[in-house]
C-alpha cells in the first residue's frame, strides 16, 4: 500500500476514496516548500496539493519515492511538469470540478461592484447612512469582456448573458461562442468595449504580467476589472494608478503575486485602502460543493493510476484510459522516452521469454511515451529487468491482478 501525504487540506472526501483500498494517508494543513517539503515526502509514493505548495525539479529529485501528484485544484503551474515527466510521475488535476464555483463568485463581483456594494457596506460599517443611486447601475445591458474563454470562460458567458449582459471574448485558441457572445480578435478592441473585464486565464509563464499599463490604458473610464485567475498576470502597480485616477470604477481581485501558505498567516496588500475593490483570498474555487466534487475527482484519478495503470486525464503523461482486462495477471506499466522502436523493443523481449501479450497499448506525448502490457500468464522477470535497464526506461511499475 502507497503512503499518500495530503497537503493544504483538500476536501475530506479525498481520504474518502483513498482509505477504501486501505492506502496509508498522512495530512498536514499547511502548505510546506523546499528542505521541510523534501523531508516530508521521504517514503511517499503519492503526494496531493493544492496551489500553494511548489513542487520544484529540486524537490522531485530528491524524492525517489514518489510516483504520482494530485492537484487538487485547476492550475499546475505550482509543478514542475518537465521535471515529472523526467522522473516518470505522473500529475493529475481537477480542470472542471470548480467551474461554477469561479463562475458564481465572477458574475457576484460584477454586480456588487456595479451597484456600489463594498462602498456602502464599508460606509454602514463606520455608522454612515448613504442611500444614493450615484454612480450605481444594473449590469443588465452592459457589456462583459472575457479574456479566456475555456470552461469557466464559458460557463460565465451563458450565466451573464441570461442576466441580460452583452457578452464578448477574447482567446488566442479557436473557440466556440456560447449563445449570443461575439468573439473578438484583438485584446485591445475587447478592452475598449466592456463594461466589465474578466480575466480567465491560467497561469504559464507567458503569462506572467499580461495585463500590465498598456492593457490598463485600453480599457474604458469607469470599468471593472475582476481577477479570479492568477495573481501573476496582473501589473499590481499599474492597477493601483488606474484605481487612484479613477480610470476604474472598481475591482474584484481574488489571487495575488504572493499569498500566504496557511490559514490565519498575515496578509497585506496596497489594494485594502481602496473601498472600491473586493478582495478575497484565493476562494473562487472554494465551495463545499466545488471541493467535495474536486476531492472525488482527484482521489479517483490518482486511486486508478496507482491500481490500474490509467492516465486517462493526466496533465503530463500520455493517455491510456481503459484497466486491465480479468484475466490479466500482470500489467507492466511503462513510462519511457519517446524514440522509435520502443514497441518493436518490448515485444522482442517478452517474444523472447515465451510469453504471450494479452493486450498491449502505446501512447506518445512530445518526448514521453506510455505503455501498458497485460500478460495473463506467470511474469518473465528477466523481460522485465531488460525494459528497466533500457536506455529508453523512465519509470517502470508492475501491476498485480490484486491492485488492478
């Protein structure tokens, strides 16, 4: 049974699915980073996290045990993917179990902010009474701008145009328009349009200040900016000028440059003194709904790798969905180097050692190539040692029926 160590406190229906099999599952609340995380994942064969902790090439190499990682969240920018797939680990995700969470807590902060609600609430706070319909508006008949348009980008269209908005998107990918919204081809038009910006992007490093002053510069006077995507993609500095100017009317900012690694660490950001800006930390995937969903997902993805072989919905390793069949024996899952002849290479070996392939799948990515090789009768052990020491070998894994 695989040691698990559950960072960052995902959802408890993760230990939900992973106790069933009786995995071994050690839990700590808090992110860890560099030597402490080293230390940590010592004998771990499995290790969940969520966006906070950084799983550099330095940590990967220096822990030979692990052999799977489960985000429990969308983003993967936190891992060093490249360093995986040299080590042969394999990392999954949860791309779409959120969506309406950040959809929810989006289309909130349009019209909390449309209508004032922060300055008002801050102003009763203090004592103050200030009924007023200045500057307030309904978000009926405004024009939102979505940069990004995947699953979330999406999803928001149709909630925002069901509240009467115009909707408009910009992606650098070909995509396909939900209802009534209009794609845009140039970022600059979809700015100097909307009422209201969304950012929902992810966070590669491309994309690290890609709304920085030229951006800001482009968007109409009295627009909104929300950001519930990542804190790196924004020029914080810029967005300050634009809030002390009065060029936006307001903001929603969800994730920052840097954030704490736990619950209760302090928090400071220039953007508190401005009453016109919603700040949250980090929360827009963060419903019970959203996480229990992500728990599941996740646990399950990293439960039918460990059993089965599955890759199916990895982030890094090539797809292989189906387990072996029930009268597989052994299913000898191979993660190697994509060169040619692996398959030919495989088969000679096991054509050698007299035993008969049940089921063989292959399936390449850029350098990596995944195989899995069911055989139902008794394993040619020497076979096997031939495909670890292999030049072509990364990681290899066999599968007893029991954990199948």
């Amino acid at each position: 049974m695989p040691r698990i160590l559950l960072l960052e406190n995902p959802y408890e229906s993760a230990d939900e699915v992973l106790k069933r099999p009786g995995f071994e599952i050690v839990r700590i609340p808090s992110a860890l980073q560099g030597e402490d995380l080293i230390r940590a994942l010592q004998g771990v064969q499995i290790l969940g996290i969520r966006s906070k902790t950084l799983l550099t090439r330095e940590v990967i190499e220096a822990s030979p045990d692990l052999q799977a990682v489960g985000a429990f969240c969308i983003g993967t920018n936190q891992i060093d993917l490249h360093a995986c797939n040299d080590h042969g680990i394999a990392v999954f995700n949860a791309p779409y179990a959120n969506t309406r969470s950040v959809v929810e807590l989006a289309i909130s902060e349009a019209i909390a902010l449309t209508r004032h609600v922060p300055e008002k609430n801050a102003a009763l706070h203090e004592g103050i009474w200030e009924k007023s319909a200045r500057g307030a508006h309904e978000v009926r008949g405004k024009t939102l701008g979505i940069v990004g348009y995947g699953s979330i980008g999406t999803q928001l269209s149709v909630l925002a145009e069901a509240l009467g908005m115009r909707v408009i998107f910009y992606d650098i990918s070909e995509r396909l328009a939900m209802g009534n919204a209009r794609r845009v081809r140039s970022l600059n038009e979809l700015l100097a349009q909307s009422d209201i910006v969304s950012l929902h992007v992810d966070g590669r490093p491309s994309n690290v200040g890609f709304f920085g002053r030229t951006q800001f510069e482009q968007m109409k006077k009295g627009s909104i900016l929300i950001n519930l995507s990542r804190g790196s993609i924004v020029d914080m500095e810029a967005l300050i000028e634009k809030l002390d100017d009065a060029t936006l009317a307001g903001a929603g900012i969800d994730v920052f440059p840097e954030e704490p690694n736990a619950n209760g660490d302090e928090f400071s950001s220039p953007l508190a003194r401005f009453p016109n800006v919603i700040l949250t930390p980090h929360i827009g995937g963060s419903t019970l709904e959203a996480q229990e969903s992500i728990g599941y997902f996740v646990a399950g993805k990293l439960l039918d790798y460990w059993r089965k072989g599955a890759t199916e919905l990895s982030v890094n390793i090539p797809s292989i969905a189906s387990g072996p069949s029930p009268s597989t024996l052994y299913r000898i899952a191979w993660i190697h180097r994509n060169t040619p002849g692996a398959l030919a290479f495989v088969n000679k070996i096991f054509a050698d050692e007299g035993a008969n392939i049940d089921r063989q799948i292959l399936a390449t990515s850029g350098q990596v190539g995944y195989m899995v090789t069911d055989i139902s009768a008794e394993l040619p052990d020497h076979a096997v040692d031939q495909m670890r020491s292999s030049d072509q070998n990364i990681r290899l894994r066999v599968l007893r029926r029991e954990t199948a």
